[in-house]
C-alpha cells in the first residue's frame, strides 16, 4: 500500500500549527495502521483513508500524551499495548445503521417465516438468525421486531437471534439497546408503538420482549467461529464493503455451510455474493445453489 500522503497539522486561525495535534501522519505511519487493522480485522484501508485515520487516531496521541504516531504505532505493535490496539480498532471502524435499514430486505424475512419457518418452529423446530457486524443493535433489533410482528409467540419457541461485532464498546451499545428518539423514526408505527418505550426525554429502549430474543456476543468475522448449528438467515450487510475481494470470497465461502437448506444471506445494497454456492433469491438476498427455492 503507497501513495499516502502526510497529513500536516490542522493550522488555527492565525495561520499556525496548533501544538497540541501530532505533526504529520506519514506514509511509513500510515501503513503500519492499515496492516494492523487489516491483520485484526480484515478491513482494508486505501491511501485516500488518510485524513480519515489522522482525524479519528490524533485524538488518542492527545489523551496518551504522544507526540508523534511514530511512537503510537510503536505502542499499538507492543504487548503493552493491547488495549490500546483494541481501542484504535474501535476509532477505525465505521459503525452508520438504523433500524430497518434496507427494508425489503424484512419484508422478505417476513415472507420466509410465514412461507413456512414459522410452522417448523411450531412443530418442535427452532429458528436462528444471525446479525454479523450487528454494530450498535438497531440491525438484530429490527430482525426482532419483524419475527414478533410475524410470529407474536416467538419466545416461547425455540427462537434465537445471535449479534456479533468485533468492537466490544460497540456490542455494550447494543446490549444497552437506548437509542436516540430520532432514530426510532424509521420503524414502522405499529412496531414503534409496541417494541419500543420511552426512556427519558430524548430516548427510546427496546421493550423486553424483544430483548429476550437476541444474544450479543464479541466476534471477530477473520477468526474462528464457535457457532456449530445452522442458521435460517445471515444478516451481513454493509460490512463486506470494507475487506478486499479476496477476503470477500472467504467470507461467502464460510457462510455457505452455515446456512439452512431454505435459507437466506441478505448483503448491503452496494455488495454482491459471487461464489457458486449462492444464487440469488431477491434483491440483494441470496439462497444455497443446492438449496431449497
């Protein structure tokens, strides 16, 4: 990775360098940053991230007392900083959702439970769904809110959603599930009215019933996974975008095995599945090739 250039210090209105921002971010800099992130993560960073990791990481060199990223990158490679690697991970990752974000992609979830899942579970069956790179929670809550509006007595069944994300401040968000009430507007009102409640002046929360039905957890998508049972949908939207095609292809490929017969992977708008294993079942939706249709 070449070409990044050195971001020099933001100049104050006078016209001189502030002293308490780092120097410069140099290329050198800039790819020790990017290969960490992407060894940890998978997430590539071009060279036209520059300015971004400058803005999000100055921050840190301020409150660590460091002059230089020179010596930051020195620490974040260190044993002794491992916490602080985690918290540069969090700063780098990118974390924009809402609820119901992509909606057709509910409606069809809503059509498979009650095209058949739904009696299945009925029958002594179960259903798992799994939000991968679930961020701050609206993803996984709004699957809830669709399964309980489709399927009302879905927590007296065997019915799980599992949450990941790699970023642990980002999942406690997600357990807390409080929100901003501004950003509940997306939600449909009779699901509104239902599942979410008032918690303070300027926030809602996520009602119980729909808490009960999703497990957060701490997962890496570039590690080893401890799930061993297959799932009727994977939710990983807008999360593919960050890694290189070749990481990509890795991704799909462990999904596939992971995915019922009937079932679905449901990506971003901007991404597309190209692995023999999947065909499409809808608008950015995919199914197994083998699969049930």
């Amino acid at each position: 990775m070449t070409g990044a250039a050195a971001i020099q210090v933001p100049a104050s209105p006078a016209g001189r360098a502030r002293l308490d921002a780092p120097a410069h971010l140099s290329d050198q800099d800039f790819r020790r940053i990017a290969a960490i992130l992407h060894e940890d993560s998978g997430i590539h960073l071009s060279p036209g991230k520059t300015s971004l990791v400058y803005s999000r990481l100055a921050k840190r060199l301020r409150a660590l007392g460091l002059e230089n990223f020179r010596d930051y990158c020195d620490l974040v490679s260190s044993d002794e900083g491992a916490q602080e690697r985690q918290t540069m991970l969090s700063a780098l990752t990118t974390n924009v959702t809402h609820f119901f974000r992509e909606m057709h992609h509910f409606i069809d979830l809503g059509q498979q439970l009650r095209g058949g899942w739904i009696d299945r579970v009925k029958a002594g069956g179960r259903l798992r769904i799994w939000s991968a790179g679930c961020s701050s929670g609206e993803e996984p809550y709004s699957i809830a809110m669709a399964v309980l509006a489709a399927f009302p007595d879905a927590a007296k069944h065997d019915v799980r959603i599992l949450a990941t994300d790699i970023d642990p401040i980002i999942v406690q968000k997600g357990r807390n599930g409080v929100y901003p009430a501004k950003n509940a507007e997306s939600v449909p009102p009779a699901m509104r009215d239902r599942f979410l409640v008032r918690h303070g002046q300027d926030e809602v929360a996520v009602s119980d019933q729909v808490r009960q039905l999703v497990a957060f957890r701490e997962l890496n998508l570039m590690a080893q996974w401890p799930m061993k049972g297959r799932f009727d949908a994977i939710f990983c939207r807008n999360v593919a975008i960050y890694f290189e095609e070749e990481t990509q292809e890795r991704l799909w490929a462990r999904y596939a095995p992971l995915l019922n017969s009937d079932g679905r992977l449901y990506v971003g708008h901007s991404e597309r599945v190209n692995d023999r294993q999947f065909v499409t079942a809808g608008l950015t939706a995919y199914r197994l090739a083998n699969g049930v249709a």
